[in-house]
C-alpha cells in the first residue's frame, strides 16, 4: 500500500506506456489479419489497406472492444489473491504488457504472423506462477480460452469454406458470372453490413454513452445494411458487361468481388479492432483499478475510455509504422488469392471474431484468419496450400505462449527487486 501510494504517478505512467507499446505491437503484427487478405488477393494496395485499418481499427476498439477487455482483465486469475500484496499485481500486469510488447516486436521484425492473444495470455500466466503460483490462476477459464484457439480457426474454416462454395455455386461456376456477380454480391454486402452493425450498436456503443434496445438494434442495423446494399448495387449495375467466355469474363467478375472485399476488409478490420484492443488494455485496467483505489484489489473496476482510446491509438501507430512486414506472410504465401477467395476468407474470420467479442471470449484473431485462408484452400483443393508455410506459422506460435511467460517473469522479477 505504501509503495503504491510513494509511485502512484510512476507506476501510472509507466503503465499506459506499456500499454499503449503492446497496442503498438498488436497493430504491427495483426494488421495483416485484417489487411492481409485484402492486399494479397491484390483488391487493395497496402497503402489504401493501411487507411481503411487506420479507420475501422480504430472504430472497433473504441467502440466494441469493452467486453473483450473485461475478460482479459479479471477473467484469467484470481485477484483476491493479490489483496494482501497489490503491488504485485500491478508490477505482474505491467510486466505482462511488457513482455507481450516486446514479443511482438521481435516476432514482426521476421515477418511472422503470431497471436497477441497468446503473447498476453501467457505473460499473464507467468507472472502469476511466480509471484503466487498455480492455485491463483482461473485454469478453467484458461481451458476455455485454449479452446477457442482451436474452435475459432475451425469455424472459421467452415464458414470460408462454405461461402466459397456458395460464390462458385452462385457466381463463378454458372452459364453468365457476370450477372450473377451483379446479382449475389450486393447481398454477401448487406450481410456483412447487418453483422457489424448489429455488434456495434448492441455491444459498442455503451462505451460513447449511447443505450439502445435490442430490437432498435436490428431495425438500425437492416436499415444501415439495406443502404450499403443498394449503393452496392446502384455502383455494380455501372460496371459494363463484358463479352461471355472470355479472359475478360472472369477478370470483371473478380473486380466486382475487389469492391465488396473493401467491405470485408472494413469489416474485418471493425472485428479485429474490438477483439484485441483487450489485449493491451485489459491489464492496463487492472493497474489502473489498483492504483485509483488506494491499492484496494477491486474485483471489477470500470475501463475508462481514455484507456480504450489509448489502445485504439497504439493499434493505429503500429499498423501504420511496422504491419506491412507481416501482410506479405498472411495474404502472399499461404495459397494463392484472387477476391472472391479473398472475399470469403476475411467475412468467415470478420463473423468468427465479431461473434467472439460480443461473447466476451478472447480469441486469436490470427489463428482464426489462417484458419479461414486455409478453409478457402481446402475448397479448392489441399495441393493449393503451401504446408511447408503454414507449417512455420504453427511452430511461432507454440512458441508465443511460452516466449510471453518468459519474459513476463524476467521483467516481473526486475521490477519486484527494484521495488525490495
């Protein structure tokens, strides 16, 4: 208690800085789970990918990334364990912040597409094995988490696959694609448009001070949704009809699929924003709990918006700055992508993510995007995955748990012996 209240500007400052540098690590390394398809189906460049993130990143962390964030913050371990001694709880969140941070770095700077979700996890874990060890931390809500990391790329597998499938049976495998293009994709808009809305309005916008029932909530999202629909089909009836059985055929069919990835991108973008802002700003609300009650170990504690905001920042910051290394890995090397794979891959993980993060279950946004590329390449056929890619991809992360509680317990161990 006395410490905290010696520090409390130090220790306050010294965790939004880690905070706001594990954003800045969730932004570099995971924008290319919601750019990276976008860029490597070649609908958008990587600039125009880096500004619809920048936007729709920010949107979904700030406005839906609260219930994630409440998760992260007292889901994992017991606090009560800590009341005796808060201070080590609040060196353990900023050690894990930290350490997540600075995993990520050194996983981007390679190139390799690792979870944030994992880094934090884990760091989490380690520091609290440590200080109190194993009886203080919520195994079961662990279990649930672990689990989501392999239900979530699996659903999202399923759902890609299913959408590609019904893009070939609709679109790109009958007598006149073109049309059928036309026809179809305005709806794939609106339903992606509906889903977003929905998560925003029932689970977001709480956060900005605005309340709205469940049943406005759809009203609101059908009539936002039918909007983006109809100028996607005002917009798509302008394109010109080109000659059947031609190169050309196929060519403007996936430039009409390039529009609605734009869609999809945002989306994707919304839905990773509100997933994993929890993971920077869950621990920093618990520091910030500990240090606004006079060292009081609160079982809940408000997240200010500021900290949301802080996140969202950090999040811009690093996509802007270091994503690009990471693009290249997730949309270029896995299997090859044209906009309509591209299309259904980023909607299965949009809707996977969006699920989650109205549930409150912190998932891995990267696992569950791999999951949906992968569900698009089994589609087409297993040979059209590069195994020996992918396989790389799996080992970094069996090495990101790990990585994250070994340097959580470093850092934990500098800052209580400085403390001592």
């Amino acid at each position: 208690m006395t410490f905290i209240a010696e520090h409390h500007q130090l220790l306050f400052l010294f965790a939004c800085f880690c905070g706001l540098f594990m954003a800045w690590g969730i932004g570099a390394n995971d924008v290319a789970n919601a750019m990276g398809t976008s860029v490597g189906a070649r609908a958008l460049t990587i600039k125009q990918a880096i500004l619809i993130a920048v936007v729709f990143e920010f949107a979904g962390a700030y406005l839906a990334g609260g219930e994630v964030t409440s998760t992260i913050r007292k889901g994992i371990i017991d606090y009560q364990a800590f009341s005796t001694q808060p201070e080590l709880l609040v060196f353990g969140m900023i050690a894990s912040m930290l350490a997540a941070a600075l995993w990520l770095l050194i996983a981007t700077s390679f190139g390799w597409p690792v979870s944030t979700t994992h880094s934090i996890v884990g760091a989490i874990i380690g520091f609290t094995l440590i200080s109190l060890g194993a009886d203080a931390i919520k195994w079961s809500k662990v279990g649930k988490i672990a689990a989501s990391w392999v239900t979530s790329p699996a659903l999202a597998g399923i759902v890609s696959f299913t959408l590609y499938k019904s893009v070939e049976r609709f679109i790109l495998n009958t007598s006149a694609p073109f049309k059928n293009a036309q026809r179809f994709v305005p709806v794939y808009m609106f339903l992606t448009t509906f889903m977003i809305a929905m998560v925003t309005f029932i689970k977001g916008l709480k956060h900005v001070g605005l309340d709205v029932t469940t049943t406005e909530s759809i009203y609101y999202s059908i009539a936002f949704a039918m909007l983006v629909g109809i100028g996607g089909k005002l917009y798509l009836s302008r394109i010109a009809e080109p000659p059947h059985n031609t190169p050309d055929d196929s060519n403007h069919v996936e430039r009409i699929f390039a529009v609605l990835m734009i869609v999809t991108a945002c989306a994707m973008a919304f839905a990773h924003g509100s997933n994993d802002v929890a993971n920077a700003i869950g621990p920093l609300a618990a520091v910030i709990g500990v240090l606004n009650s006079s060292g009081a170990v609160l079982q809940q504690s408000t997240v200010p918006s500021w900290a949301l905001l802080l996140g969202a920042t950090g999040i811009v910051i690093g996509l802007t700055t270091l994503g690009y290394k990471v693009i290249v890995t997730v949309g270029k090397k896995i299997t090859e992508l044209t906009p309509s794979r591209g299309f259904a891959a980023e909607l299965a993980a949009a809707c996977t993510v969006v699920l989650a993060s109205g549930l409150g279950i912190p998932i891995s946004t990267t696992h569950t995007l791999i999951g949906a590329i992968l569900g698009v390449g089994i589609a087409r056929g297993v040979s059209n995955i590069n195994l020996g890619v992918v396989t790389k991809i799996i080992t970094s992360w069996l090495v990101t748990l790990p990585a994250g509680a070994g340097f959580s317990i470093v850092i934990y161990l500098l800052l209580t012996s400085w403390a001592i």
